[in-house]
C-alpha cells in the first residue's frame, strides 16, 4: 500500500513540478505575478483535448501541440502586453502590482471566453485506459504516461537550464537582470524565450492533467494556488526548488493524509506553506537576498 | 589624429530628476589605459553606465568608433566590444565560476569562439581554473574582483570599463590586480579605469581625466596630472 | 437596505405592474428571469440547467409562445445573470430581476445555497419560484410559501437507499463523504437509516473539496471490507473515485457514486466495463415508458446541444419550466393565484407525475440509477425500475 501512495505522490509531484516550474519561469525571470496561470493550464488543456478527440492526434503529440500554441500565445502576449509593462514600471513592487492586474483581467477573460467558446460542462477522453502493474502496484497507464510526460519535461528543462548558452542567459537574468545586462545577455530575447518556454510548459501540463481528469473552463485556480505555495516553498526563481516543492506538495497529500486524514491535505500543505514563509521567507532552496 | 576609440560629447545623464552629469566630454584613443578620477559622487559610475548603455543619456552624444550609440542597447554594445566591470563586482553568486564565465560569452561575437577563450582565461588566471566548480559567491573579494574581470575579458571587449576594481581588496591583491590591468592593454584593449587608489592608477596610465560634480575639470597625460598641484592637493593628499 | 431604497424599490415594482399589464395587452414578449453561476465554483456545473432552461424556451416560442389561461399565446423572453457562484450576488440578482427588469416569471437558481439566498426575496415580493438543481431539506424546513421542490430531498434518498441495500444482503457499509451540502445533508439522513436496519458502517469519512488524490482513502476502503461502497461524492472527485478503485481493485458488488455519473462527460472517460455496474442516485431514464415526455425531451436536448441531458439537473430545471407553464395555461399570470395552483394541480412533466403537498414532491419516488451496458437504468425502486439491480463485477484490465 506504501508502494501504491508513492506511486500517486509521484504521478501528481512530477505534475505539480512542471506547473510550478512553469510559473517560476514568468514571476521569478520576469517579476510578472501572474494569477491567470491556472487558466493557461485550462487553455492548454481544452488545446490537448481538441487535438486528440477532434483531430485525432495521439495523446503524446497532443502535449506537444498544446506547448505549441501556448508558447506562441506566450510570445504574441510578451510582446503586445507584457514588454510594455515591464518597460514601463519603475521598480519590482510596481511591477509586480500592475502585472497582478493584468493578470486577473486575463484570468477573467480566458475562463469567460472558454465558457463562451466551449461552454461550461466538463469534457473527457478515454485513452491509455489499461491497469499496469509496476513491481505489484497497480495503476492506470495514462496516470503512467501523464509522470513520464512530465518527468521528461523537467528534466528536459533542467537540462536546458544547465546547459544551453540561452538556459545560462535566462538563469542570469533571474539571479541579476543588472548583471545580465552587463554581461551582454539580450533580455527582450531571453523574456521572450522565458514567455514561449513558461506558457509552454503550463500548456503541456494542462493536456497532461485532459489524460487524467475532466477538463473545464474553471479548472485552473487549484493549479494556481499550487503553483504559488511550491514556488514560495521552494524558492522564487530556483528552478530545482520548484521541482523538488512539487514532490513535497505531493507526498503531503497522499502520504502525510494518509497518516493523519484527509481533512488535513490542505493543513499540511498551507501549514508548511507558512512555516517556510516564518523561518525561510526565502524559500527553502533560496538564499537570502546579497 | 586617428578617429578615438571613445567619443563622449556634452553627455548628460542623472537619475528621475537628479542630473548628475552636466555635460561630460572625453575622447579616448585606442590602445592605452585612461583613468577617470574624482571624488565620491563625482558621477564617474554614471559616467561609465551611461556608456556602456545602461542608463539613458538625456542629452549629448556617445560614440564608439566614431558611431553614434544613440539608442543601442547594453547587449548590443557588448557585442560592439565595449564592456563594463562594475564597482560592486555583479558577479552571480549562484553560479560556478566556470559558469560566471561562460555568461560573460554570451554575445554573438564571442559566443562561438567561447570554449577558447575560457580556456585562455584559465590560462591566465590558473586560479579560476582551480575553482571552477565553485559557487562565484564563495570566492574571496580580490578572487571575485578576478572573476568579475575575466567574465569581462571573456566577451573579447575592445574596450574594457573599470570601476573601482580594488575597492575592499588587500594591499596584496591590489598589486596583482594592477599586473592584470596592465597585462589587459598589453593583449591590445583599451582600458578606462575609475579608481580611488590615484597614485598607483595614473604611473600606470597613459592619459587622465578629473570628474567633479559631473564636469571635467582637468584633463591630461597621467604624468601630467601626476605632477599637477591641484590632483597632489585633493587625490595624493600632498 | 435604506428605508429609501426600499420604497423606491416598491415604487419600481408598483410602475412594473403597470408596465406589465400594458404588454400583455400589447402581446409582448413575456419576460422570465434567472440567475444562474456561469463563473466561479459552480460555472462548471450550471451549464446543464441552463441548457435546459434554454431547450423549453426554444421550444415554447416555436409552438408560438406560452400560453395563458384566458386566451392567447405570448413568445418567452429570458432575462438572466452571472451570479458569479456567490449566493450574495443571487439575491441581490433576484431582487433586481423582479423591480427593475419587472420579470414575468422567475426560473429557480442553481444549487441549494443560492436557492436559500433568493427565498427571503421572493417571500417579500410574494413570487412564487419552482425550485430545481438543489439537494437539500433545509429549505422544505424553512416552511416557505413561494417555492416547490420537484426534486426528492436527501432524508428521502437515505430512506431509499437503505432499503435498497437491506434488499440486497448488505450487512456493512464503506461511507465516503465529500464535505459539501449534498453530500452531508444525506449522511446525515443515510446513517440512523443504515442503523434502524441493522448495517453497520465499516468506514466513515470524509473529505475536502480540495482532495486531489484518493489513494488513502480508496486503500481504506478495501482493507474495511465492506459489502457495499457508498461515495457521496460531486463529479470531480466521483471521477477520481473510479480512477483509484479500479487501481486498486475494489471489487464491491454495490458502488455508488452521489453525483457525477448521469452527467454527460462521466460516460467518455471511462470504458464501458468499467462504468458498468456503478449507481448513483435519480429517477429518471429517457427509457422510462411510462414517461412518454422523457424520450421527447432527451432527443430533443440531444438534437440542441449535441449530448445527453445531466439526469438530475437538466431533467429537474426542464421539468421545473413545465410546471409552472402548466400553472400560467390554467390560471395565468397572477402571482397568488399561480401559487395557489402549485398547491392544486397535479403536473405531467418528463420527470413524470408531479403534485406538491405543501413545498414537496409527493409524486415522484426517489430512485437509483446503475450503469448497465454503457445506458443509466432506474434499478430501484422496484415499481419504477426499468431493469433490475446487477452487482457489479469488478473492472476491466
Ligand atoms: N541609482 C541612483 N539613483 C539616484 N541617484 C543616484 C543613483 N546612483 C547614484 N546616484 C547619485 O548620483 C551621484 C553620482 O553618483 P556616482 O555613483 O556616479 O558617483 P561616483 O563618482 O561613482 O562615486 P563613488 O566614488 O562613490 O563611486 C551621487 O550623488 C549619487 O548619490
Ligand atoms: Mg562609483
């Protein structure tokens, strides 16, 4: 039984993990506080789904057609609306409170616009459907494929991150978008590089969650709310923080309920939430400003 | 006389409503090092951020090789050959050295010949190499003042802005750092150097140049000013 | 409210009246008027109402409009808002509905604490409304005047659902409970019915809204051992429900889910085997025969909405749109005399008879529905059933 709760708690960690590594890219690169990023999961999600049911394309490339046309309205966002914003504000606070604004308008408009455009009703596909049997432990194949979709992505962005001349740039940016600039790293280019990748990953995790669950118009706000604890657990802008704040939020849920009861899953979650902010406001992997 | 390297014309600059430089103008030719004095607050820092194309110049022109860098970006100008080695070092205190470096290769230029040069800055600064795993944050100061000048070098600048690169360092280290500078325009670069440590800087440099309150107020060669009573009284203490 | 306020109110309701009685003279459009949750918590559910609402509306202005007692037909107008999912919002929705847009008719909110909200307002304005999408006895308690419940209430479904385990051989029940009204309200009324008929209650829990994962829960299921699993759950976590125990290979015979499986997405994301088997709670199959209306309805809603109609909520709101159609043909569009109707008539909607006794559906039995060859089929209770009970073997691989 020990086996089958670990099994969940990585299914929804290595989910949560892209979701929130998804989210750090825009806030922590960027400073923009973006609340609407549950319903970019929900766009994402409504993209895979359309893509399997309408066109008939296989789950798998479905992931990657919803990372598609997310990052590519990630990118026409950034630079009709999120380049201004960041041009214009005079400091970080102000910034981060005009963006929050924006983004509520646009967390507004996308769950209203999907309720227009698809109406309100949860929609659901069946694929991968078989039980798979891993050393004893029984579960669904598309619970298995959705923790291989998202374990493939973060290491794939993690990697990217160690490695790619452009993952170094945007790391820089996080860590000191002065220094950045004095180093000669293009910061349009890389925020617009951060929008296609941030909005991107949220999109892919979003037709992750259509393998899993029913997706509607006003399933992005639990994402969100994910989004944020993990990123203040594990840090803002740490990318490693974010994906180990994942499995954390998930072993709370399914193992730390386990022990105590499922009363306390948002207890456990919020209580360490707070506890980091007391003790760590900086995150579990941040380290204090220099 | 050839065309300078650096042209700075009635350059205004200053923070919000605060102007800080009232219309600077220097030329600098390639090739030597030019120090920049001044006392504090002077606007040398704004000086140098302005040219490196990090804060706006409201009024008067900035030119590189006799082009105007009126509206260029701070990547594109690194990208140009002008490079700034901040006061404060900036170096990322989360990254390994190695990787401190490498971000300093980033433009264009300098990207695709950047395994070479890493390997010509481990070369010169065998120190670096030892600690190329190291976070850039664990380093010493003189070491991070090191870093924080290869990082530099590592985009193949023409021209190198230093700002106050012995600040906080041991009277050791300051030695060295100087060898540095000097080997600096030895390899072909053109250095302009801020620096409070007058005496050392301008037996090393070739011209000189007295910031106050945003003006230029004595220009010359270095053993000029060297010899000037004005520079003995206010910066040798004499 | 300022007392100002108030009278102006009054004053709007007063030039409303006068309002009205000039168009339906004119033959004006008659105006119907609801809030429902497009946004917020609820905006994923309200849909199936809605389109219900939308369906009769439709369908009435295609015979010509409604008709009134006394003479003449008048085309339906709706007139409808975003409550947002805030019940706060509903009532002020309501109040504006009846002295600003000087509504006709009004059509029930969703959910039961909007329904709570609205009933100070429409007892003030003595408005009657026909209740809908609610699952709940508080309100028959809150001994209201204006409003009717043509849904069986939970104390009945726990009655039911007793009786149909105790028909079964249970001896011993797994309860799981989403904490929200529905799912409370009938614990409450299911539990001292389990007791009065001798099942014990194996596991008892429940659980947030926010439950994202089940794998605890379904695991102590299966080591209580229970003969049958009663999940009062909402369709999200219904889902997360059938995804955990088919992992985990609970093989109860008697598995049911509160809401969630007569909604029309539950029957794409699961294969038919494994759907197969499952109860939830209603009354209601296009199959049923002696409901001729139910078939009509169903391909109708099928035709306009391109799925099946919610077999709770979509049916109810409909049927809650013919009662009070039924209701104007025979006395019109007085208010009390509509009220005094609701307690005289009797109904014939596609939920079959209906006839209140006090706010109450005595009509319509409270049923059972289980997934048989991929179509929901009324299983209990006996007199209504389209089919009988089959336990349910296990999952598909
Ligand atoms: N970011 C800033 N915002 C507002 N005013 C500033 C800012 N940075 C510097 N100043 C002001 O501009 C003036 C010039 O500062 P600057 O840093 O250019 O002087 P400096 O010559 O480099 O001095 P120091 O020798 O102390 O480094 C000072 O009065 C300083 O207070
Ligand atoms: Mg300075």
């Amino acid at each position: 039984m020990t086996w089958q709760l670990l099994l969940s708690a990585c299914v929804s960690g290595a989910l949560y993990a892209v979701i929130a590594l998804s989210l750090n890219l825009i806030y922590g690169t960027m400073r923009l506080l973006d609340v609407a990023h549950g319903e970019f999961v929900m766009v994402g999600a409504f993209a895979g789904y359309f893509l399997v049911t309408l066109l008939g394309v296989p789950p798998v490339l479905a992931l990657l057609g919803a990372f598609a046309l997310n990052g590519l309205a990630g990118l026409v966002l950034y630079q009709w609306l999120f380049a201004g914003i960041i041009r214009r504000a005079r400091s970080t606070e102000s910034l981060e409170s005009t963006s929050l604004l924006v983004f509520f308008g646009l967390s507004v408009i996308l769950q209203n616009g999907a309720a227009l455009a698809f109406g309100g009703t949860p929609r659901a596909y069946e694929r991968y459907a078989r039980i798979v049997h891993v050393g004893g432990v029984a579960i669904t194949g598309n619970r298995l494929v959705a923790m291989a979709a998202c374990v493939l992505a973060v290491v794939a962005v993690l990697v990217f991150f160690a490695r790619s001349t452009w993952g170094l740039a945007i790391r820089a940016l996080i860590a000191n978008r002065d220094a950045a600039a004095i180093v000669g790293i293009d910061t349009q280019a890389a925020f617009r590089l951060t929008c296609v990748l941030g909005f991107g990953l949220a999109g892919y995790a979003g037709a992750v969650i259509g393998l899993m669950q029913p997706v509607s118009p006003f399933m992005g706000g639990q994402y969100l709310m994910i989004g944020f604890v993990i990123i203040v657990l594990g840090g803002v802008g740490k990318l490693v923080g974010s994906v180990v704040g994942g499995v954390l939020i998930a072993l709370l849920e399914t193992v730390g309920t386990q022990l105590t009861g499922p009363n306390y899953r948002d207890i456990l979650i919020y209580g360490t939430f707070i506890a980091v902010l007391l003790l760590r406001p900086q995150g579990i992997f941040g380290r204090h400003a220099a | 006389m050839a065309t300078p390297i650096l042209s700075v014309e009635s350059v205004e600059a200053g923070y919000g409503e605060v102007r800080v430089l009232h219309g600077v103008s220097l030329h600098i030719a390639a090739g030597g090092i030019t120090a920049l004095l001044g006392s504090n607050g002077a606007g040398k820092t704004t000086l140098l951020r302005a040219i490196a194309g990090l804060l706006p110049a409201s009024g008067g022109r900035v030119a590189y090789r006799g082009t105007s860098l009126h509206g260029v970006p701070a990547s594109a100008r690194v990208d140009q050959g002008i490079v700034l080695v901040p006061e404060g070092r900036l170096i990322f205190g989360d990254f390994t050295v190695e990787e401190n470096l490498l971000a300093g290769a980033f433009c264009a230029r300098a990207r695709s010949r950047r395994a070479e040069t890493l390997e010509e800055m481990y070369a010169r600064f065998p120190m670096l190499r030892q600690r190329r795993r190291q976070m850039g944050g664990t380093l010493s100061g003189g070491q991070q003042q090191i870093l924080a000048i290869a990082r530099g070098l590592m985009s193949r600048p023409a021209l190198l802005l230093l700002d106050e690169p012995s600040l906080g360092l041991a009277p050791m280290m300051v030695a060295e750092l100087f060898a540095v500078v000097r080997d600096i325009r030895d390899a072909g670069i053109t250095v302009l150097i801020v620096e409070q440590n007058v005496r050392a800087t301008l037996e090393l440099a070739d011209d000189g140049f007295v910031l106050e309150t945003g003006r230029i107020t004595l220009r010359g060669s270095a053993s000029a000013l060297l010899g000037d009573d004005a520079v003995r009284q206010a910066y040798l203490g004499l | 409210m300022s007392r100002r306020a108030a009278l102006a109110g009054g004053a709007a309701t007063a030039a409303g009246f006068a309002a009205r009685r000039a168009r339906a003279q004119a033959g004006a459009p008659l105006k119907i008027g609801y809030g429902l949750p497009r946004t917020g918590y609820l905006g994923v559910a309200s849909p199936v109402a809605e389109q219900a609402y939308l369906l009769w509306g439709e369908q009435v202005n295609a015979a010509g409009g409604l008709a009134i007692a006394g003479g003449g037909r008048r085309h339906v107008q709706f007139v409808s808002y975003d409550d947002q999912s805030e019940p706060s919002k509903t009532a002020e929705i309501y109040e504006k509905l009846i002295s600003d847009d000087a509504v006709d008719l009004l059509l029930a909110p969703y959910g039961t604490p909007f329904h709570i909200a609205i009933a100070p307002v429409i007892e003030r304005n003595r408005f009657p409304v026909v209740a809908a999408a609610t699952l709940s006895s508080l309100l028959r308690d809150m001994h209201m005047r204006h409003m009717w419940f043509p849904q069986p209430l939970p104390d009945a479904y726990g009655v039911i659902l007793a009786a149909f385990l105790a028909a079964q051989g249970v001896k011993s029940a797994s309860l799981l409970t989403l904490q929200l009204p529905a799912s409370l309200e009938t614990r409450k009324y299911l539990l001292p019915q389990l007791s009065s008929r001798g099942i014990s209650v194996a596991l008892d829990q429940d659980y947030p809204n926010s439950t994202a994962d089940m794998t605890g829960m379904v695991s102590a299921v299966r080591q209580a051992h229970a003969d049958a699993v009663i999940c009062l759950s909402y369709p999200q976590d219904s889902v997360l429900y059938v995804g955990t125990a088919r992992e985990l290979g609970i093989t109860t015979p008697v598995q049911l889910l509160l809401i969630g499986p007569g909604e029309p997405f539950f029957v794409k994301k699961f294969a038919r085997a494994d759907l197969e088997g499952i109860l939830t709670i209603g009354e209601w199959t296009p199959d049923q025969a002696r409901w001729p209306r139910a078939r009509a309805f169903n391909d109708a809603y099928v035709a306009r909405w391109k799925e099946p109609p919610d077999y709770l909520d979509s049916t109810v709101s409909y049927a809650s749109c013919e009662i009070l159609a039924q209701a104007v043909a025979q006395v019109g569009l007085d208010h009390d005399a509509i009220t005094a109707a609701m307690d005289s008539m009797a109904f014939d909607t596609v939920k079959g008879p209906i006839k209140f006794r006090g706010v109450e559906n005595i009509s319509t039995q409270p049923g059972l529905l289980q997934f048989q060859s991929g179509a929901l089929q009324i299983v209990w209770p006996p007199d209504i059933a389209t089919a009988r009970f089959r336990p349910k073997t296990g999952w598909s691989l």
